[in-house]
C-alpha cells in the first residue's frame, strides 16, 4: 500500500476507510470479489486513489457498485473512470442523481468553482431511511442537506459507525455557498446536525480528516460554527475564500502569482463572493488572504509560483 499504508483503516471485515490529504474527499472500500466503494475522490488524484484500492486488492474492472455521498468533485473524481472500467452501478441521492442526469454542473458545483469532474451513468437514487449494503454491512441513509442539497451519511447502528461525509468533520466545517445552495442553506445544517444529535455514535469516519470518536463534541463545534455564520455572514466569506483559494492552487498545481488574482476574477465564486460579503474589495480580500496563508505555511512563494503545502 506504499505511502497510503498508515492512512487505511479496517473499519469493519474487509471495510476499509482511506483517508486522503484535507482537499481530497476520504473514501472508503469493501474488498471482496466484486468490490463496493463510497466515494472516489477528486479526479486529479486518481492515480493514487488507483494505487491505495489495488494496494488493498481491490480490482477496479471487478467493481459492483460505487455508493456517492453527494456530487461535489473530490467525492465522485473517480467515478466516471472506474465505471468506464468495470460497468459497475453508482447510487446517490435521488436529488444528486437528478444533478447528474440532467447534466447539471451549477448544482453540482463543478462551473461555479472552475473544478475537475466527470458525469457519469447514475442507476440507484437513495432516500431517507434506505439500507445501503456495503457486503454484510448495512448502513442507513440520512438525507443531511446544508453543505450539499444531494448530501447524505451512512450509518451502521449495529456497530455505531457514522460516515458522515461532509456534515460533521472534527474540528472544522464544510464550506457553505449559499449562492448555489440558497438563503436556506446554513438552517438545513442546522437541521442535519440535529439530526445527527439522535445517534449513538461510537466512531466517525469524516469526509476529510482522520477518524474520530468525540462524536458529541464535533456536534457541538459544528453547530457552534454554524451560529456563527449565521450571527456574522462575512465569516462565511471568509472562510469559503481561504477554502476555495486554496483548493484551486491544489487543483491547479499552482500558480504565477501575478495571474491568480486575474484567474480567479474569471471564476464565478470569486467575485460573487467578494461582492456578497466584503463589498468589491477583490484585491483587499485576495491580498489578505495570501499573505495569511504564507505567514502560516499554508501556501509558499518560489520563484514567483503561489503553491500550497496542503497535501491533495
């Protein structure tokens, strides 16, 4: 498994959580003759999202089905690719799949943040209550919309294992983009995080970051954010520009300096968002950014270049 081999959990018999770099969405593998996967991380970094599943043994051409937590890029990335090879079957939310069928890259973020993705054949749509068979796994559906209309985690009540995707990371939040997801988006989370309240949860497997078990404890900093965003907006635009600046230099393998702010006025999100929360100030915000970003290591200057450190 090479350099994966200290980031691959056994979570369950022959389950196996993979976790990636914090850009990169974490997904996971139920090994077996006819493999089953959630997830497939973003497409840029498939080849090592190839490398961690054959270190496993799992064989890509044999794969049955690909389970999707939503649509956003870094969780579907390798989607198109695996069925192209295998003909397996994906499943999503009936909300996703609707996005995937009808060619919809606004909804699924992909356009509004100049990201890499593929649509691909949708055959399952999910809701609220189903059971997802991961081998002789079952998991039930929660529909947890806030982050992502389509969003959902799987939860196995038997051994209170929680893949919570995007809704519940351990020490930070998903971004929010209520230009795409609406005025109502910060409620909706509040809504799922309720939702989750309900759960005996011994372990979380998060979309991005490590496995965790302070369960009541992610919830209550996530809804304490959430509070947050919603007393003070600008703090959204704060963090979705650190956030999306951030991945788009991850995505892009970096950047002249003197054309990122020229590139990201070409995006939709950038500007939008600089109008939304900081009143035009394009320059200001990205400036700011920026030298936040290098005074902490999170990004670094070399010969011109903008990279960042955060691992994809």
């Amino acid at each position: 498994m090479g350099a994966y081999s200290d980031r691959i959990v056994e979570v369950l018999p022959d389950l196996f959580f993979i976790r990636r770099g914090y850009l990169n969405a974490n997904h996971f593998a139920y090994r077996s003759v006819e493999p089953v996967l959630v997830d497939t991380g973003y497409l840029g970094g498939f080849e090592e999202t190839e490398q961690a599943l054959s270190g496993l043994g799992v064989n890509l051409s044999r794969v049955r089905l690909i389970v999707n937590t939503h649509c956003h890029c870094d969780h579907v990335g390798g989607n198109r690719i695996i069925q192209d090879r295998s003909g397996c079957e994906t499943a999503m939310h009936k909300i996703g799949r609707h996005f995937i069928e009808a060619r919809d890259d606004w909804s699924t973020w992909w356009r509004y943040y100049a990201q890499e993705a593929e649509f691909f054949r949708c055959d399952r749509s999910l809701e609220e209550g189903d059971i997802v068979s991961l081998g002789p796994h079952e998991f039930e559906v929660l529909y947890t919309p806030g982050h992502s209309a389509d969003g959902m985690v799987l939860f196995n009540k038997r051994e209170k294992l929680l893949i919570s995707s995007d809704t519940l990371w351990e020490h930070d939040m998903a971004v929010m983009t209520v230009r795409v997801e609406g005025s109502r988006a910060l409620f909706s989370m509040q809504e799922s995080l309720e939702k989750l309240r309900t759960l005996h949860v011994k372990t979380v497997c998060p979309g991005h970051g490590p496995i965790f078990t302070d369960f009541r404890g992610a919830l209550a900093r996530a809804e304490q954010r959430v509070g947050r965003f919603l007393r003070d907006p600008a703090a959204v635009g704060n963090d979705l520009v650190k956030k999306i600046m951030v991945y788009t230099l991850m995505m892009k393998r970096g950047f002249r300096e003197e054309d990122f702010l020229p590139y990201l006025m070409t995006t939709p999100w950038f500007p939008e968002t600089v109008d939304l929360y900081f009143d035009r100030e394009y320059e200001r915000v990205f400036c700011d950014t920026v030298e936040d970003f290098c005074a902490r290591g999170v990004i670094v200057r070399s010969d011109g270049l903008l990279r960042t450190t955060v691992e994809p």
